[in-house]
C-alpha cells in the first residue's frame, strides 16, 4: 500500500464517524496539540512524522486523557497511518551496556588448537589460553576464588559446545545461556531456572542470524562511562531516533526506553538512559525520551487504556458493539479483526503487569547458581548489596510480549543494562565501594549472564519478523578492571535468511587468536586495554560478498580501527537497503557492512 498523507478532517471522519458525541471530538482534538502528534494527525510532507521519535511512554498518558470512541480511534488511526508504508514494518531494539565491557568474559580468546579447532574428544572447545591457571586467566583472575572455580567448571575458557556459537567464538559459559535462555544454561526449563519467563525462553532460533563485533572502539574525546559513548556520532544522536527521523522505522507509540532503578552508575551528566536526539554540536545532550522502569511503564499503559482502549470488556457484549459501532467501522471483516486484536492487547497488557511485578523480584535458582549473583541497591546513604532482581531480563520479556501484537504498536526499543563501575574491583563485586552513585548495579558476572538470557527472548521474539537487536557498549575493561578507554562488544541479530543477514565475527584476528606465550599474552588483553593499534582483519572485499569496515560508497577498506558509530550506522544502511532507500552511509561516513547470506 503506498503512503499518503491524512489530513485531519478525514482522520475525524473515519476515526469517530457522523455520530461522534461533541465530547469525543474535542477529546480527539486535544491530541492535536501533543508536541510532535499533531504532525502525524494533520498530516505530514516529512520523510517520517515525528511522532513516531517521541516518548511512548508520553504518548501513552495523553492517549489515557481522552474518552472511550476518541481514544480507541487515535490508537487504530496512528496504527492505520504507520501501516500506510510501501514497506513493511521494521522493529529495531537498541539494547545499552553500560558501564563498559570485558570480552573474555563473553568469548573465548586466543589460539585455537590446530589439530581440532573446534572439538576435542571431551566435546570442549580448544582454546591454548584454557591452560593458562586461573588466577592468571583474563576471564577470571579478577574474581574471587569461588566464582573463578564455578566460571571454570561452567566453560568459561572453552569454546562453546555447538558448533554455529563457537565458530563465532563464544565461551561455553556465555554461549549455553544464549542458546537455551536458562540461568544455568541447560535446557531444562524448571521454575528455578528461567524463573517467570518460561513463555519466553527456549532454544535460540535458527532464523535469527548473529554477528560479533571485537575490537570496537569508542569514539575518540568523550570520557568514560558517558551515554553520548552510544551515539552513532559525537555531534549525532542515537540510532534508535535517528533510524526513526529517517522513517526506518515507524512506531505508532513512539520510542520506548528502558531503566534499571532511577540512575546509573555515570560520573557524566545524564544520570539515566536517555535516548539523545542532538543533531549538533550546539544541542548534544538533547534528548526525546527517558528510561524509565519496566513497572512505571506498564502501570501508565495500563492507567491509560484501562478506562478506554483497554476496557477490556467481552467482545460479544452489546456495550462494546455498541463502542464499535460509533466509530464507524463498515467492514464487517475489519471490524472483526479489530475486535481480536484488541483482545491481544488485552492478553499482552497483563503478562505485562506480571512481569511488572517479576521486575523487583530477585532470582536465585539453587545454592550452586548463587556465585556471583549480586547487584547493589543504594540505600540511606550506602550500598546494600543483596541477590540480583530481574530488572534487565523484564525488559526482554516486555519486548517478547508487545511483539505478539498484530499491528504492532511498539516497534522501537532502547533497554539498558546497568554494571557497576568496577574501578579494579573483582568481576563479581556489585560496587566498588562508592556511595556517590545511586544506581541498581549488576556485577559483571550477573550482567554477562542477565545479557545471554535476555537475547535469548529477544531472539525468539524477532524469529520471523524484520527486526533487528543491535547490542552496543560505551568501551572495554583493562583486564585488571581498571578504567579506560579500550575497546566494546558489538552485536547485531536479524533475520537470517538469503539475501539478508548471515552469522559473522568481526575484529582484528591477529588478537582475537593471539599464540598463548608469555610475551604475546597481552595481545588478548588489548581488546579490553588499548585504543589504538587494532585494526579489524576480518571481511571480504569479493564483488558481491562484502562485509566487514566500508568507506561511505561501500568499498571494503582495511588497516582501520571501528568504533561503535560504525556499527550502528551499519545497522542503518541495511534496513534503509532492504527497505530500498537511499543508503545512509554517504551522508555519515564510514560504516560496517553485515555480511549477507547468499
């Protein structure tokens, strides 16, 4: 169907119909005057209507303010207006780790056992570095000697145990809790192991693809621990509201965004994720929306729908034919798959309030799986420090669940995992013993694993459907966990499928398989420790398959370092291609090609 514009008398004409009551038009009127709505609802010559960058947690409230017929109109006509695309709809979910990350965690590092690179007879990863002693480790020598030994016993050094993750160079630890989406990583998906989200979880798609990014920098001048750290661009704003300024991805709800407690652990100014919209230097901390937390998300839904859109009356009841038929719907068949889907967003909103309430509940499946499960609450004054909440993973759930609604009015995502500043604290220490900061911290450890789970249900969610989960950080740990300016993880999943997207690692090799000896050992400790001096090694330059670093015409260019506004502008020029727009790439530079399976 291709686009048009609406103007507003025929938005009023078809939301309200002739027999519209003079209080719900003027209850449609008033979100004329939202900041950014009356764009779309009077109609727009813009590329995309703003309203789909706005806050929806915003756009929700002023949806609450308005009466039963004009308020289900206004949600079915910005539905109606976001599916009047030539494309079909794309759903991007930005996912922030912060503050920093330590790849060996995630990875497993080093040179590879030539005989048999990916298998021994014990079915583990060859890793030379797996011989190192733990206390001496990357992954673990910053830890206490109980979490050294559990993250050993768990294959932290060793490749993962399936093939498609090892060959992108996952450890085992991370790679079975990604697969399975469990606490422990195995597949059984008891209460104590996947705790609420059973629903949400399971075995990661094959239709999804995953790429890897090691080595990616931050961009040059900006401290530590600074959300500008994920912008695409220093004097930029960050890829989820640029992806929508550019009509990438359309919203009908706007930008949702995501936080763990009321701050995070930042000596920088913004103290909760923000999505910044700054288009210059002059307006750089400019932002659309703030985090907020999953249970203060889902109340306000709620609230807003509850007494209109979400009064969840049966379908079959004269009152809400009644509703219905005020506003005009003609077609029997349409009216009919009105009627279901707003049944979804019944079911939808309360799995919500569930998980709303899992938000603050910790998880600790068995006393074996309590190492390095911590997370630090400020309180009068001080730390307290008690098992992790679930406040990351209720994210993931909320997106899995909004994506089972048809028309989805969600589609535009920025979550945000907090870890605590470590400053050369151990890996599964929650804080580093500061009480300037007040924020809900994970420790490393509990991070990672929250992390492996949480994409596990984003995975699942996106299997099928356009969507990508793009996965940035603001940086890498030293590995004495020392602050610094050292490389991130990137990730993106997507659909894999011929044309789009394929499984690829990217970084520079030369590290990512550095020979185990005294002298070169530090090759690995540079994807977290050094700024400079790593150029990405992997891609092709063959005419048809190319991936990895490109110039802004899309040539394949080596020796070059890539920070993390690469990979997001990466992440841009794809959807815009499949969507069959102008590449975005010339207009910001430089960019990472994802490599497309044939």
């Amino acid at each position: 169907m291709s686009h048009r514009d609406w103007t507003r008398r025929e938005l009023l004409k078809w939301g309200l119909g002739t027999v519209a009551t003079t209080a719900a038009l003027e209850g449609l009127g008033n979100i004329l005057h939202v900041p950014g709505w009356h764009k779309l609802l009077g109609g727009s010559s813009l590329p995309n209507p703003h309203w789909s960058i706005k806050d929806s947690f915003e756009c929700t409230r002023h949806l609450g303010r308005m009466g039963s017929a004009a308020q289900l109109a206004a949600l079915l006509q910005l539905q109606e207006a976001a599916a009047q695309s030539e494309n079909d709809p794309w759903v991007l979910i930005t996912v922030k780790v912060f503050d920093q990350t330590h790849a060996p965690l995630v990875f497993a590092l080093g040179e590879l056992d030539t005989a048999d690179p990916l298998r021994n007879t014990n079915q583990e990863g060859q890793v030379k570095t797996s011989n190192v002693a733990d206390a001496n480790h990357f992954a673990t020598r910053m830890a206490s000697n109980a979490t050294r030994q559990h993250l050993t016993a768990q294959g932290i050094k060793s490749l993962s145990q399936n093939p498609r993750l090892a060959k992108l160079r996952f450890n085992e630890w991370f790679g079975s809790r990604l697969l399975n989406g469990t606490y422990d990583g195995v597949v059984t998906k008891a209460a104590g192991n996947v705790f609420g989200y059973t629903n949400y979880v399971g075995a990661f798609p094959e239709d999804v693809a995953i790429q890897v990014g090691l080595g990616v920098q931050p961009m040059d001048n900006i401290p530590v621990h600074q959300l500008f750290l994920g912008k695409m661009r220093r004097d930029l704003c960050d890829l989820a509201h640029f992806a929508a300024l550019k009509g990438l991805v359309n919203s009908p709800l706007g930008i949702t965004g995501f936080m763990m407690g009321e701050n995070y652990d930042s000596n920088g100014s913004m103290l909760n994720n923000v999505v910044l919209s700054g288009l210059s230097a002059a307006d750089n901390a400019k932002f659309d929306v703030s985090g907020r937390s999953l249970s203060q998300i889902v109340a306000n839904i709620d609230q807003s729908l509850n007494d209109g859109f979400g009064d969840y009356r049966d379908k079959n009841t004269s009152n809400l034919t009644y509703l219905f038929d005020k506003l005009s719907i003609s077609s029997p068949q349409r009216r009919s798959a009105l009627l279901d889907n707003r049944q979804k967003v019944k079911n939808s909103i309360t799995q919500m309030n569930a998980l709303g309430t899992l938000e603050r509940t910790s998880h600790i499946a068995s006393p074996a799986a309590e190492i390095a499960n911590r997370q630090a609450f400020f309180e009068n004054g001080t730390y307290v420090e008690r098992a992790a909440q679930q406040e990351f993973l209720s994210q993931c759930a909320f997106v899995a669940e909004t994506m089972k609604i048809d028309t989805l009015p969600y589609r535009n995502f920025s979550l945000f995992l907090n870890l605590n500043d470590l400053d050369g604290s151990n890996i599964d220490n929650p804080t580093n013993g500061s009480t300037s900061f007040r924020a809900n911290s994970l420790n490393y450890v509990e991070g990672m694993r929250q992390l492996a789970m949480g994409l596990n249900m984003l995975a699942r969610s996106i299997s099928g459907k356009n969507a990508l989960i793009v996965v940035v950080t603001d940086g890498g740990r030293s590995v004495n966990m020392g602050d610094g300016s050292g490389p991130g993880i990137a990730m993106l999943m997507g659909p894999k499928k011929a044309g789009y997207l394929d499984d690829a690692l990217h970084g520079p090799m030369d590290r990512i398989n550095a020979p185990d000896n005294a002298t070169n050992r530090d090759f690995i400790a540079d994807l977290g420790n050094k700024s400079t001096g790593l150029p990405w090694t992997t891609g092709s330059s063959v005419a048809g398959d190319i991936w990895g670093l490109c110039d802004n015409f899309g040539s394949r260019v080596t020796g070059m370092q890539v920070n993390m506004g690469d990979w997001q502008v990466g992440a841009l020029q794809f959807m815009a291609e499949k969507q069959r727009r102008n590449v975005i790439a010339p207009e910001l530079g430089r960019y990472v090609r994802f490599k497309r399976r044939a």
